[in-house]
C-alpha cells in the first residue's frame, strides 16, 4: 500500500521542492527528540507526523518523506526512543535515552510521540494535521488521537495489540477515536488487526 501511494505522485507528475532540516525538542521526561524535518514552500500545508516501526529510526522514511512533500504534504519524521538503524541513520533518541537511563521498550515511546505532536503544533500551527504510524507506533497513534483531538486523521501500517498502553488494549484506545482513519497490514496480518478495525468509527478502508 505505500507502494501505492508513492506511485501517485509520478502518476500526477506534481513536483513540489522542499527543503530537509534536522530538528531537536524534549519529551516530557526530558529526553532529546530528534528529527528530520522535510518541508514545502507552503508552511500552511497539511502536515504528517512519521513515526517508525520497532528497531527502526527516522531513516524509514528517507524516501518517503520527499515523496509525500511533492504530494504538497509537510513532514516530520522523528527517531522513537525504542529504535536502532534502517537505510544507514542511526537513532539517535534512543543513545540519548540511554545516556539518561530512560526506560526504552516500545510503550515507553508515547512521550516521544506526543512531544513530536506539540512542536508541530507551536512551531507551525498546521490547519490540517495527520499522524503516519508503523508496527507498535501506529498502535500508540492510536493513543494520540484518542487524546489529542485536533489530529485530523490517522494512517496506520500494521497496527496490533503488541502491549497494553495504561492497562488498556488499542481496540480501547481506538473506541474513542473519532477522526478519520486508514488502516492497512499485509493479508498474513489482516486477522489479528479485525479486532482494533472494528472499533473504530471512521474507517477508509481499500
């Protein structure tokens, strides 16, 4: 499905230039986030949060990220604490957790998520924000959006019970969910993701 959407933009043919920065902000525990931030010409443009998939970093999206600029979208791909290495870019956030002797499993990574969340927000008040999670943080994006309403949608790659999230399982979470929401996994993961499908409001489902 990534596939697929990459495949739009050279299907259009629209080209739109930006610029890459790395960026640094604090989580709540006062871990250092850092980032890439990818963006347009258009500073009011939608914008998407890319979070990455276990023992991954911001590197997931090197390619990506470009991509959904000439789609006309701002990113901001981020390291999550609980991470190593893909495409040859280290996590950085994740030395950073552990110089500070941060706990570093998957569920401790929601701070990082919603600090990623909040300096959008201050930094570039988007009119439209949208939250891109893979594997275990797309299961957390569904926490975000439960608790911060202002996220405009969700697109979720593999989301799964992996753990709990304050005693909660994420088909909870996603109860309470009400903005819209793309979900896809492979046909081998499609089972296991039923239960977190069907208990969210809005769907967009292909």
């Amino acid at each position: 499905m990534k596939k697929l959407i990459l495949a739009c933009v050279f299907i259009l043919g629209v080209f739109i230039s930006f610029s890459q920065q790395s960026v640094i902000f604090f989580a709540s525990d006062s871990v250092l986030i850092s980032g890439d931030l990818y963006m347009t010409k258009d500073k009011e443009a939608p914008f998407i949060l890319l979070f990455h998939q276990a023992f991954f970093s911001r590197g997931e999206y090197i390619d990506i990220a470009p991509k959904l600029n000439a789609m006309g979208y701002n990113c901001l791909a981020i390291d999550q604490r609980f991470g190593k290495e893909v495409n040859k870019i280290k996590n950085k956030t994740s030395k950073n957790a552990k110089k500070k002797g941060v706990k570093k499993m998957p569920k401790d990574t929601y701070p990082d998520l919603e600090a990623a969340l909040g300096y959008v927000k201050r930094n570039y008040k988007p009119k439209q924000l949208i939250v891109w999670g893979s594997s275990y943080s797309a299961s957390l994006s569904l926490v975000l959006a439960s608790k911060h309403k202002e996220i405009d949608a969700l697109l979720l790659f593999s989301p799964g019970e992996y753990f709990k999230y304050e005693n909660k399982h994420f088909c909870e979470w996603a109860k309470t969910v009400d903005c819209p929401v793309f979900m896809t996994s492979s046909q081998k993961e499609a089972k296991k993701r039923t239960i977190i499908f069907n208990t969210i409001l809005i769907v967009i489902c292909v």
